[in-house]
C-alpha cells in the first residue's frame, strides 16, 4: 500500500528527488540547499542542474525558480523564471525588482511556446534576502480537542556571485490550477455502514457516511464521505435535539479519540440525549484524509535532534512540498478544506439524519466553526458549548507567544501564592530561566518514554525543547500540579521527569492528517496574520501550499441572543481566557466559566469533572443561569512538591498467604502485581515499593535488577553494600544503587530456602525522607507467615 502522499505515484527518477524518510537519502529541500550553495559559490552550471531538477519535481517551488532565475545568465531565461516566481507569489519584491530591471533593457519573459531569444544583459543582479521555506505550524492538541500553533523556522540568506553559462534544457511548465465552476445544487446523501473501528463491549455505535460535494462551488459529482457514528441515548425519553461533536485541530479525527475516550466525553450525557460525531472532512475516517507523511517524518527527526537549528525551516519546507505535489496529484482540492466548509457540512449532516436542532459542543478549533454555524445557520442550533476559544478574527499567530508567555506568568504566580511551593521554589521563574540558559549551553542527549510504534527515542534537548515541553504540560489539568517539581528538579540536573513529556509533541502530531491540519491554517491563519508578526515570512510559506486566501465575511464576529456557555482553562497557553472574553462580547446569552485549575479543554480533562458537570447543567436548561458547586472547590492548584517526612505515610497491615508473608504497605497508594505499590502523586511519578518472598538468592536478584531494571536501563554502578541489621529475627543486608536520577533502596533477608526483598523506588529529592517514613517502617514491620 503506498503512502496516502503518494511516493508511490512517481517515478524512480522522481523518488530519487522527493524521497523524505528517516536516513540519508536525498531530500527535495536538499536539492534546494546543495543548490543555493552552488549558486552562492559561483558555480552556477552546477546550481542550475540542482535546480531544475527541484523545479521539476516540484513545479511550484517559490525559492527554486527564485535561485534558478539568478543562475540563468540568458535573461530572457532568467526573465522567466522570475515570472515564475511571481506567479506562486504575486508579493516577492525581489522578483518584481528583477523583472523590473530587465523590462528596463527591453528583455520581456517569452511566449510559453515562442522561441527564445539570445540578447544578453551585462547588468548584475542584486543580492537578495529570501523568505524561509520553513513552515510546520505544530498543533498542540489534548486527546479531545485541539490547539493552536506553533511556527518553526527562519530565514535563508543568499549573497549571489557573477552569472556562468547557460544550459539549453527547457523549463518545466507550472501544472494547471483548479477551473472554477458555477455554484450547483446538490443533495447531501447519508447511509448506514459498518463501523471501520472495533466497537468497545457495552456500547451501542451506530455507524453512516454524509456523502457531499468536496467544493460546494465545483463540481457537484467530486463528493467527499464524512464518516459519522451516532451514540443513540440509552433514556427511556431522550431529549430530540442531540449533543454534536465539533473536533479541534485542525486536521484532528474526532471518532476514534471519543470512542477512546467514551467515559468522559459521551457517558456523562449518553442517558438523556443522542450524542452525534463526525471526522471532518480530510481526517479520520474520512475519506480523502489528507495524510503528510514528510511532514511526519521531519517531525520525528527534528524530535531526535537530527536537524540542524538553523536549517530546521529548509527541512520542513521541503516536505511541505512534496506533501502539496502528492495530494494534488492525487487530484484533491486542497483549498475546499475550510472551516466554513466544516460549517455546512455540520448542516447537512443534521439535515439528513433528520434533527431539527443540536446543542453543539466544541472545543478548541472546533469552536471556530461552531461560531460559523450559529452565524450562517441559526436554525439549526438550540444551544452552544464553546470550550477553549477560538474568535473568528482572532490573529491567533500573533497572539500566541504572548499566551504563552502569559500562562507561565500565571504558573509562577500561583506557586507564589502557594505557602508550601514559595517554600520549596521561592524564584520558580529564575529556576526555569536558568534551566533554558544551561540547556543552550550544553543540550542534554536523553530518551523519551515509549511512543507508539517507534518505542524510546533519543531526543537532544536544548533550551527551545524544554521550552516546548513546559508550555505542553500547562495544557493539561493533569499536569499542571507537577511543573514546578519538573523544573525544579531539572534545575537540580535531574531531567528524568521531563523525558516522560518529550515524545507528547510527536504523539500529538501523529494523530492528526497533517494536509488538513495546514490547508486550514494556510487558509485562515496565515493569511490572517501580519506579514513578518511571527517570525518568518509567513506568507511565502503558504504560497508553497496554494490555497486560496480568506475572505473577510468568513471572519466576521458572530452576534447571536443564542444561548452559550464559554469555558475557559486559567493556564491554557493555546486558547487564553481573554479570547472567551472576546466572543462573549458580542454574545447577547453567554455564560463564561473559568476553571482556576485546568489548561486546554477543561470538559475533557480527567483531572476534573466540574466542567462537564457545567456543561450537564446548561444543556439541561440553556436559559438558566449556570453555578456549579464543584467550581468552588476548585480555586486553586495543589501542586505536586518532594516529600519531605514532615507529615507521616499511613500504613496498613498486609497478610499475604500467597507470599507467606506478614508486612505493612502504603494505604493509600495503588496496589500493582503482587506486592508492588505505586504512590503516582501527580504526573510520571515512578516512587514504589515493592515486597516479595523468592526463591533465587541475594546475589541473583540483585544481578537480575541490576540488568533489567527500568526496562532494560539497569543500574548505573553494581549495587552497594550499605551494612545489616537485625529485625524480627530477621538479618538484613542493606543496598543502595541508581539508574539515572532513580535511587534504589534494597533490603534482602534469608528465610530457610527462600529470600525477602524490599525494594523503594525514589527521586534524590525524596530519598532520606522516604527511607525514614515508609521503607524502614516497612522492613520492621515484614515477617514470615508462620
């Protein structure tokens, strides 16, 4: 099976210049480089074979047929592809400035088919300063729910030398654009289908396809089918409007991660009415899906610190057009993935399946087009449910460093208000700062915990990463409590609570259709935002994209007496309070909500119900006011700090007739295989203890865990012999070993043929305390069942 972008589709030849994977085969960016450096050098043959051969892969190469055109010394030639350069990007000055130029002298490009001429200019073309081709634009999205974006890349320079001679090989033609057609009349189809997903025990799914036009303005017979799964209500009397899924992103399935996520996303509302999702068009289940697997790849390798900082934006240009070049081909329409597309395909759907009303729930991006529907379609609303915002003429890329800069303000702040952190951190901020400045002096090579499919990969982490990683984890309620403890502790030179986070950007980027993902954003945020405002020229990246630019009605603010609740989360880096504060503004019934404890998408947290019992409540009665009593309880952060033995561990008694033993274990710590207990206090907290009776002597054991232990790690240095002591007639060898920033405790007692082992599982932060308060108690309390 080829790859949904469709290396398969080419040529050999064509492999051989669009090849994007893991190793070091040529990649089309590299082309690219290899020949801007040539043409930097001088040697202009050599830059215009490189570059043709870009151009021809990739016929809408903005840089390529910008550098080919000053390698060219016949300037009808060169006149061309400037011209070129102009019709992917109508606003590059240095091209216009070129044309310019040569009209001055009387050289004009020639006709397409005419025959070129031999004049020749002496004048030297000026240096130029091109636009980076960097584009990915990484989404930041929960397991329900998207976020915003993140722009990865800089400039590339060039300092052009004197023209060389020219070769004669013909300039490829640009492939013809989509033709308009007039607006047709068309009828959405639905039809029932099997489920495409293993449907879990116990609940009832049932599975259809919206067949609908790909480009409501093109031609009605090229249809796209939207696949949809209705959870029907399990009440004896469901309500007749249903609740309807609107996914973030964008680019993000929605069905397989509410299915995953049934407990919290369907079941709390399940029992009084329907609950309606869809893929959006060009994801999931959806057919087309609009994968990228370059943009994928080059995720990963930028992941493992593979790229070079400052040739980061190259790299994922050139996967971007390879991506473009295979969807294309492949004869999809990359400009009919909108958000206003997304609007009416949420009409139609309710249309056919014969609801005459919906309360609609979105989160993140979804958000957006929920506001498109309550604007364009009215009717078909009874209420709205908008978590984590997102305003229609918003400039979301302008805004977003300041979020996030404004949500690590917000951390720090309430670890300064919080006694017990102001204690323990008391100049969080300074710490982090610190932390950013060691790590761009001196990047850490580390694995990540496992990610799906690749298992640990080791990724290079420098200031930028652990940035990244930070503003990931104040997306989540889960996670927010255990920031301070990570930066502290990584302040200290300890990064293994960090590497549990590392792979959460590649795991977000690998659920979502990449070519969805930036098709949408081309089309409303890049063009939306200021030329220049977030770093890159932004412009030129979309241009390598192609799709069509936003049009200032599909911006405009909804106004509505509609009633809607606007949920926000305090900490939420992507979506910020003051975008819910913007929409309400214009809202003539809303109700905004804000969670003092949670990041992205409060209603999907598992950290917290209260927003979903906020949402229960308003969707029972959308005209009443909304005060649920849990928010109250909820003002502020408990974070996650070391242990420190000033209040004691509770411990209960434990007879174990399978182990033959007697002993005492944490009580309120959750109970693993056998007789492993595991504190988990906030996010990747690997503290346990474990007590067992074996077969194998001291000395095998201590051999097994010291190979084995943390999935292979083992232990950095043999285990230490600490000393013995005697308790319940029980004589016990104390060890002491590490792997990595763990620290191992080990206490061994010989019973006739058999041996007791406690072991504790710590951070260095934690250990004296820990040996005090739980694992002598524990070794005291362990005896042999008689």
């Amino acid at each position: 099976m080829q790859s949904r972008c469709g290396l398969a589709r080419h040529s050999r030849a064509d492999r051989a210049v669009l090849y994007i994977h893991l190793g070091g085969r040529m990649l089309t960016d590299e082309l690219l480089q290899q020949g801007i450096t040539a043409a930097q050098a001088g040697n202009l043959a050599e830059a215009r074979r490189l570059l043709y051969q870009v151009v021809r892969a990739n016929p809408r190469s903005e840089l390529g047929w910008q550098w080919l055109g000053y390698s060219m010394d016949v300037p009808e030639k060169q006149a061309e592809c400037f011209r070129r350069v102009l019709l992917i990007n109508p606003k590059n000055a240095y091209a216009r400035q070129q044309l310019e130029a040569l009209k001055a002298q009387g050289i004009t490009p020639p006709a397409p088919a005419g025959k070129q001429k031999t004049a020749r200019s002496n004048k030297k073309l000026n240096p130029l300063l091109l636009g980076g081709v960097a584009f990915l634009v990484v989404l930041c999205i929960a397991a329900i729910g998207g976020g915003v974006l993140l722009i990865n890349g800089g400039l590339l320079q060039g300092n052009p030398a004197a023209p060389a001679p020219v070769t004669s090989e013909a300039i490829p033609t640009l492939p013809p654009g989509p033709t308009p057609v007039p607006t047709p009349n068309y009828v959405p189809v639905y039809g029932q289908e099997p489920c495409a997903f293993e449907v879990p025990d116990g609940i009832e799914i049932q599975c259809g396809a919206l067949v609908v036009p790909e480009n409501r303005a093109g031609d009605p017979k090229k249809t796209i089918r939207i696949a949809v799964a209705i959870f029907p209500s399990t009440g004896p009397n469901p309500a007749p409007d249903p609740i309807v899924f609107l996914q973030g992103g964008p680019g993000a399935p929605a069905i397989q991660q509410v299915v995953d996520a049934y407990e919290t996303i369907v079941a709390p509302f399940i029992s009084e009415r329907d609950f309606v999702v869809f893929d959006p068009r060009g994801t999931g289940y959806t057919k087309p899906a609009l994968d990228c697997d370059e943009l994928r790849t080059t995720d990963l390798l930028d992941l493992q610190g593979k790229i070079p900082e400052n040739q980061r934006g190259a790299y994922y240009g050139g996967a971007l057009q390879t991506c473009r070049y295979a969807l294309s081909s492949a004869g999809i329409d990359l400009s009919a993935y909108t958000s206003v597309a997304y609007a009416a395909d949420v009409r139609d759907l309710l249309n056919v399946l014969g609801y005459q009303q919906a309360n609609l729930y979105a989160v993140s991006y979804g958000t957006r087009v929920a506001q498109i529907v309550l604007r364009d379609y009215p009717q078909v609303v009874r209420s709205v449910i908008l978590d984590s915002v997102v305003p229609l003429e918003s400039k979301v890329l302008e805004a977003l460093p300041k979020s996030q800069e404004d949500a690590l303000e917000a951390l720090f702040a309430a670890c300064a208000a919080d006694p017990a952190c102001a204690a323990t951190y008391p100049d969080l901020k300074g710490m982090y700062q610190t932390v950013l400045q060691t790590l761009d002096a001196t990047p850490l090579r580390t694995t990540t915990s496992s990610i799906p499919e690749e298992g640990s990969l080791n990724v290079l982490v420098n200031g930028r990463v652990f940035a990244e990683t930070i503003t990931w984890m104040l997306r989540y309620g889960e996670t927010i409590p255990s920031i301070p403890l990570v930066i502290g502790r990584a302040y200290a030179g300890n990064y293994d609570p960090l590497r549990f986070m590392l792979s959460m950007p590649y795991d977000t980027i690998n659920q979502i259709n990449l070519g969805t993902y930036v098709s949408v954003n081309c089309h409303e945020q890049v063009y939306l935002a200021t030329t220049g405002s977030v770093g890159l020229i932004v412009d030129d990246n979309c241009v390598i994209w192609d799709v069509a630019p936003l049009q200032p009605s599909e911006i405009e603010p909804v106004r509505s007496g509609m009633p809607v609740l606007l949920i926000s989360g305090h900490f939420d880096p992507a979506t910020p309070p003051t975008f819910a504060r913007q929409v309400a503004a214009n809202l003539g019934h809303a109700t905004l909500l804000e969670f003092p404890t949670q990041g992205h998408v409060p209603t999907a947290s598992t950290a917290s119900d209260c927003a979903r019992q906020a949402m229960a409540e308003f969707i029972r009665n959308p005209n009443a006011p909304v005060r649920p009593a849990c928010l109250a309880d909820e003002q502020k952060v408990t974070f996650v700090l070391p242990y420190t033995g000033e209040t004691p561990i509770p411990l209960e008694g434990l007879k174990d007739e399978t182990q033959k033993l007697i002993t005492k274990v944490p009580k309120d710590w959750i109970k693993g295989e056998g007789n492993l207990y595991a504190r988990q206090n906030g996010f990747n907290d690997v503290t346990q203890i474990i007590v067992m009776q074996s077969t194998a002597s001291k000395e095998r054991l201590i051999d097994a865990y010291g190979t084995n232990f943390n999935n292979g790690a083992g232990f950095d240095e043999p285990a230490a012999l600490q000393g013995k002591e005697k308790y319940n007639n029980l004589e016990w060898s104390f060890y002491t070993a590490k792997s990595g920033s763990l620290m191992i405790d080990m206490a061994f007692a010989p019973n006739v043929k058999q041996t007791i082992m406690v072991m504790m599982v710590s951070f260095p932060d934690e250990r004296d305390a820990l040996y005090r308060m739980l694992f002598l108690p524990v070794i005291e309390a362990t005896q042999p069942l008689k």
